[in-house]
C-alpha cells in the first residue's frame, strides 16, 4: 500500500492536494463536495478587508443614494457591515469544521494593521485549522523599497502571531525582491509555513474601446517551472513548511514539486479547466508512480531534487539560455 499522507502546518493531510483559495472553497456545500471528491485539505476564500469596506459603502449608497453621509452613520455601518461579513466569515468556518473531517485554513486579507490581529483572533475562535495570510506586494512603488515591505511583514507576522495559536502560513507573491533573503526573514518570525506564489489579477487592454480589461484569470501548466524553481531553491533553507502554488495542473506536476521539497500542492486553475474529478486523477498518478519507484511514504523521495539535493544546483539558478539553445525550432 502506498501512503501518500504527508504533514504541513502540523496538520495531518491524507494526500498533498490542497484546493487552494478560490470561489470553489466559499460554501460549505461546496467543501463536502471537495471533501468527497479527495481534496487533502481546503484554503478557504480569503476574506478581504477592502471587500468589506466596498460593501459598506455600496450599502451607504443604496440607503442614502448619495455619496455623502454623516460622519455618525458611516461610523454606525462601519460597525454593522463589517460585522455581518466577518459573521458569515466565521460560520463559513465553524460549518465547515462540523461537516468535514479535512483541515480548514482560512485565508485574510487586510489593508490595516490592526484588523489583521482581530480578524485573526475571530477566525482561531471559530475552529479554523491553520491561518493563510493572504500577502501581495507590487513592487510598483518606487517609496517603499524592500526594507518597508519586510518591516510590514514582519509586523503582520508578530501581531498575528502573538493573538493566536494556531498555526500560520504566509501567501507570498512571485514579485518579491530578494525573494531568498525575504523566505528566511519570514522563516526566522516563526510562521509555520510559505505558499509559493499567490497568482495576481492581471490586466489587458481592450484594443477596440482603449480600456483596462480583466486579463486571463486562470493560470496554465507552463507557469509551474517558475513555482518549481523557487520551491527547490527555498527548500531547505527554511524550517517551516512549503506549499506550492500556481501552475500545478496535473499528477505530474504535483510529483515534480514534491521532488522539488514542497509538503504540499495548492490547485485550483485545473479544477475549473477540468472539474473536481482531477483530484482523484492526480492522488491516482502518484500512487501509480509511487509503486513504479517503489516509494512507499512521500518521505522517501520529498526534496530529492531541491536545489541542495539535486546533484545539480547550478541548473535550478540557470536563467541565461545561452548557446545550447541557438537552434531551437
Ligand atoms: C477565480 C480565482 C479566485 C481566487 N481567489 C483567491 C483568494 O480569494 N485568495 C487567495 O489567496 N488566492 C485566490 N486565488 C489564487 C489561487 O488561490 C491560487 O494561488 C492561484 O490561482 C494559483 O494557483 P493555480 O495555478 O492552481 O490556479 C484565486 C484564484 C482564482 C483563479
């Protein structure tokens, strides 16, 4: 028998694919399913500070039809409506722990400081398994250089892990500068665990009206080399966890980032190209390529190609195509 169980956060996962945070993981209907379905763990959709503050101030809109409000009623709202999201936040949590047996992580995302520490606190109180911080950084701000992000990190981290004790992982971004340095940093405040990478919304232009348009949401099975280069790099030099993120779309690719050092693969583009079946797919290509190398554990073989292990660790720092490529057709 192979076991493809595996362990990350300090949770116990019957398989290494965790369906990742998305509008497949907002109901509880929706995590039975994914539940039965194979899923080894669930992100929960983030939860959005922004998103929260954009209803507000609709519903301010609707009452009044005008923009403007008294200073008392916005501060009445303020209380009203960011209460009632987080509530349905939290029974989201609590229903879900009642109906599944796989580990929940709920997921945040916050613009102020402070509402980072309370929705934590709320969300450790309503059963949730573990924390996902939701982090993006654009780089796009020549003021706020690589010092500020990291002392903004840092500072999420200790508030947050100072309120709670369940265990808590950092959703990072690919754009991070100095992505390394910044790993161990966040490694060394004591999370518990890094998903490599958030995937960003990415704009387009509409040609034929000269607008900003959505770009393409979904990600595609060539944006793994990039997840799998720095799953590998990282491995190894971090204590806590790794879950990758982004570009994993089969058993194979899934296999390569566990052999790259991951504990564990976050999908959620493949499941909305295919449908909740590729889970099973993919739990099945890795027994079958389990038994073929005669692993019986994911231990055997977890990290045998990170960038420390792999014989080659030059290859994984490659960017240059250089001249082996001149012929390519
Ligand atoms: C429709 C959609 C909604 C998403 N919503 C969230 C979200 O609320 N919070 C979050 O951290 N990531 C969100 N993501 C990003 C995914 O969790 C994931 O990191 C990203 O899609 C890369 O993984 P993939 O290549 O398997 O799609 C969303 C992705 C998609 C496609």
């Amino acid at each position: 028998m192979t076991d493809l169980s595996t362990s990350y956060l300090g949770l116990q996962l019957t398989n290494p694919i965790i369906v990742g945070s998305s509008g497949l993981t907002d109901s509880v209907e929706k995590i039975i399913h994914l539940e039965a379905m194979g899923a080894g763990a669930i992100v929960l959709k983030s939860l959005f500070e922004e998103e929260i503050i954009m209803q507000m101030e609709e519903t301010i809109y609707t009452m009044t039809n005008r923009h403007f409000v008294f200073p008392e009623t916005l501060d009445y709202m303020e209380t009203i409506d960011k209460e009632d999201i987080l509530r349905s936040y939290l029974e989201l949590i609590s229903e879900s722990k009642k109906s599944v047996g796989i580990p929940i992580i709920a997921s945040i995302n916050c613009v102020s400081s402070q509402k980072w520490t309370y929705f934590a606190k709320e969300i450790e109180k309503a059963g949730a398994d573990a924390l996902e911080l939701n982090l993006f950084f654009l780089p796009s701000d020549n003021q706020r250089g690589e010092k500020e992000i990291l002392e903004a990190t840092f500072e999420i981290i200790s508030k947050v892990k100072g309120s709670i004790r369940i265990p808590v992982t950092l959703k990072i971004s690919a754009y991070q500068s100095n992505l390394i340095g910044y790993v161990e940093h966040i490694d060394q405040a004591g999370v518990e665990g890094i998903v490599l990478f958030n995937r960003s919304w990415l704009p387009d232009i509409d040609i034929n009206h000269f607008l900003v348009s959505s770009g393409f949401v979904l990600s595609s099975p060539s944006d793994l080399g990039n997840t799998l280069r720095w799953v590998s790099l990282v491995s190894g030099r971090v204590n806590c966890d790794i879950a990758a993120s982004t570009g994993v779309h089969d058993g194979i690719g899934l296999i390569k980032l566990l052999l790259a050092g991951a504990n564990a693969c976050q999908i959620v583009s493949t499941l909305y190209i295919n449908d909740l079946s590729q889970i099973r797919k993919m739990t099945d290509e890795l027994s079958k390529w389990m038994i073929t190398h005669k692993f019986k554990s994911i231990g055997e073989f977890r990290g045998r190609l990170s960038q420390a292990n792999s014989g080659n660790p030059a290859a994984w720092e490659r960017v240059q195509f250089m001249k082996n490529f001149t012929n390519f057709v």
